[in-house]
C-alpha cells in the first residue's frame, strides 16, 4: 500500500518526499518483515516530522494533489464511492480544497450495511485485515484494512504525534490500555522498553505486591486512557510516586476536569497529553508541545466539522460532528467520514505557529465503565473490540444492575450461529475479568434513549454503591 497518492505537478520538494514513501512501500515485497515494517515506520516518521512545518501554501497544494489522487482512485477501485461520486456529479478533479463539501458525507450506517462496496477491489483478500470499531455506541463499525502495513504506520502515526511531549522510540513506557487474562498483572511485550501493567489488576491490593516492580523499571511515559490513568493517579499516594514520568499519552475518552486534577496532584512534573485517532485511519489530531488544544494533523488527510445540518463550521468557537477524509488508508478510503465524534473548532495556535487546523475540545466516548464486584472499574475503552468476534453482531449494549455482573445484549446479523456466541464470549469473559460474571442475551433490537442514541453501556449502580 502506498501511504500517500503519487502528485504530479507539484513543488520538487514534495515529489521527492513522495518519491521516499513509494519506494518505502515498494520495499514492502521483500521478505523480512520486522525489517519492512521498521522501514515503513521510520520513512512515515521522517516524512511527517520534515513536513511538519511546511508553509500553509505548501500544505494546501500538497493535500489538494492528495485529495484528488484519493478521489480518483476510489473512483477506479471502490464500487460504493464511484457510485456515490457519480451520483454526486463529480468529474474527477477538484479545484479547490474548499470544493470538497460538494461530495457526498460517507456514514458508519453505510459502513455496516455495505462494507464490502467500500472495500478497494485492488488489494487480493489474503492481504487484508478486518477491523472492527465501537466507538461510544455498541453498534460496530468494520472495516479492511492492508495487514502487512496497518500496525506500522499506526505507531508512525502515534510515535510521531508522542514526540510533541518528548517521546521517542525506545523509551521507557508504562501501557495501560490493555486487559490481559492470565493472572500477571505485568506483561513485557515485543516491543523495547514497553511494558502493560493489566486493567484488570489497577487495584491497590494487587498492585501493592508488585509496585516495586513497576517502581523498579522507572517508567518515564504512561501510554493510557483518561480512566485508567485517573485509576492509576489515584493509587499513587498509597503505593508511592513514580518520578520519573514526563508524559501521560492519553486517548480515546474524554478527558474531564476532574479526571485532570488527579492525575496532575499525582504526577505534578508530568506533562497530560491527549491524541486523537481512529483504528480507520481516517485523521489524526494532538497537543502541541505548548497548548492542551488538539491540532488536526493535516498530513493525515483533511477535517471539517459540520453543523446540525451538515454545513462545515467556520467560525472558532462553535461546536459540531468531526468529518474526515484520510489520505492513509487506501483499502477502505474514508471521503467525508461523519464520526460521530463532537469537537469546537478553535483558532490556529498562536503557541507553535503552526497553521495547521485546531480543536479546543473533542468530546468523544465519556467515562462509562463497567464494575467488578470488589469495586474494580473496566473503562468504556476497554470494551471497545477490534477483533472480527463481533462480525455478526449488528448492535451490543452492556447493562449492569449491580457490581460483578453483566449482561450483554446482542442482535445478532444474518449467518450469526454458536461458533460466533463462543468467541464473543470468551473475548468478552477475558475483558471483563474474573470477578464480573456475564451472560449473553440475544434479542431483536435495543432501544434507543429520548435522544434517539444506543449506549454502549447501561450503568445502573454507582462506583461507590
Ligand atoms: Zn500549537
């Protein structure tokens, strides 16, 4: 997969940072794949770090040559998007970037209805990966997308916007968004200088045994959610600080204030930094290395946010739905993608200088959560399933009436049969942990609140009940 589309009359300097993407996807055929990988990772890195601070005029005719180049090829490739752009009127070619809101938005209802319409017919099926992604309702999305490369230009993606709070590669890294089911609450992974530290196990009385070992490994960036590094922060008094932190990497929920205040009171010398993307690919937005604003990074494609009636805001301080459309995903490209996910658009930041486009705040998944019976909280990210267990579900709603039990409702899609209900449930059974025991029910529908939307957890007993 190339990452970027191939320009054609554009500024030399920009031809040759294409040329060096192409030739690092061309290499993609040989054979040693931790090599190809690494390669791919660092030319992506190197890419994004020398364009980062391209002149405004670069960066519009860079995306505008991207912006068609994806437009064309979904028009050859993607049978979805050629008969949406046809239907629309579009000819092949835009004029301006501005020109963009003429085309059609693409839906997560389209997503999940027509998948395989939207899926690029160039890449032979043994190459692709299937992605599923909750978000903050329980109805999935999925999705394809190139296996051999995904992995890599993510952590591209996610080392280089890390970067902006003093990260780099090879670092030590405390990880706390995964759940790990086999009863180690430390995990070394693959990966140099990472190490998980379970979900399952941020309790003070597991954590208490093994806090010198945490101790010991002298993490200088927490990589985690908002709720798991709150649970985190609010361990530290009792087992002790950890110092040398410089980051907090933080993602996929909402950040609230008080969540902030905790962790800031446990880690006063470390800098809380949010990132935003989605497993589609679809865009990417950070801090700065001065400003908690997220700055939409605008190699990663091209962000509007758009009203209630599905006009893109202008004017900084108004509020509406994030749409993206990618230039990094080529099997399932991503043209005027509606979120679902609320922002406010913000100025440009005076701090950094950089023109790129901001968001004062991103108001994604809030901190549902689901209880153990000793009170142990598993986070709404947790839940969030990026494996194909869910393919044959059409919508998923978990509903807790009282700690350590869970009931979880599906309806199930066409071809959904015994083999589908045991993985989920083994999946599921792994997530939650051993002290919450969970069934699953099958029904019909699930119905939606007044306001018309299907949470992804009914919540109805308190952390402190
Ligand atoms: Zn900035």
């Amino acid at each position: 997969m190339s990452i970027f589309f191939a320009p054609r009359r554009i500024a030399g300097k920009i031809r040759n940072q294409a040329r060096l993407l192409l030739k690092a996807s061309s290499t993609l055929k040989a054979k040693n794949v931790l090599w190809q990988r690494r390669l791919l990772h660092d030319r992506t890195s190197r890419f994004l770090a020398q364009s980062d601070q391209w002149k405004p005029e670069t960066m519009v005719a860079w995306q505008l040559c991207q912006l068609n180049g994806l437009l064309q090829y979904a028009l050859k490739n993607c049978p979805g998007h050629m008969r949406k752009l046809t239907a629309a009127g579009f000819d092949g070619k835009l004029e301006r970037l501005e020109d963009l809101g003429m085309l059609p938005f693409f839906t997560k209802n389209e997503l999940r209805a027509q998948g395989d319409e939207f899926t690029a017919t160039n890449f032979p099926s043994n190459s692709l990966r299937a992605i599923t992604s909750g978000g903050t309702t329980g109805t999935p999305t999925r999705f394809m997308v190139e296996a051999k490369t995904y992995d890599a230009l993510f952590d591209a993606w996610r080392h280089t916007m890390w970067r902006r709070a003093g990260y780099i590669p090879g670092k030590r890294c405390l990880d706390i968004t995964w759940a790990f089911t086999d009863g180690r609450p430390l995990i070394n992974s693959d990966k140099k200088n990472h190490v998980y530290l379970s979900i399952h196990d941020l309790d003070y009385g597991t954590l208490s045994t093994w806090w010198q070992r945490v101790k010991a490994f002298q993490p200088e960036f927490i990589i985690g959610f908002p709720s798991t590094a709150t649970a985190l922060a609010k361990l530290l008094p009792a087992l002790g600080a950890l110092t040398e932190v410089r980051a907090l990497l933080l993602a996929s929920e909402t950040l609230t204030a008080d969540q902030r205040a905790i962790i800031a009171a446990a880690f006063p010398h470390a800098r809380i930094f949010q990132w935003y993307g989605m497993s589609e690919m679809a865009g990417f937005a950070s801090n700065c290395e001065y400003s908690d604003a997220f700055h939409h990074w605008p190699q990663s494609g091209i962000i509007e946010v758009i009203d209630d009636d599905g006009r893109p805001i202008q004017t900084a301080g108004q509020s509406g739905e994030i749409v993206l459309t990618g230039f990094i995903n080529q099997v399932t490209p991503f043209i005027r993608y509606r979120t679902g996910d609320r922002a406010t658009l913000g100025d440009y930041c005076a701090k950094c200088g950089r023109m790129h486009k901001l968001l004062t705040n991103i108001e994604g998944r809030v901190g549902d959560f689901l209880l153990g019976e000793r009170g142990r909280v598993v986070p709404i990210s947790a839940l969030n399933f990026h494996g194909d267990e869910f393919r044959h579900v059409f919508a998923h709603q978990f509903i807790q009436d009282e700690p350590g039990r869970v009931l979880l409702r599906i309806v199930p899609r066409l071809g959904f049969n015994n083999g589908d209900h045991s993985a989920i449930n083994q999946l599921v059974s792994g997530i939650l942990g051993s002290d919450i025991t969970f069934r699953i029910e099958q029904v019909e529908m699930i119905p939606r609140t007044p306001r018309g939307k299907q949470p992804l957890i009914i919540q109805r007993c308190s952390q402190n009940s």
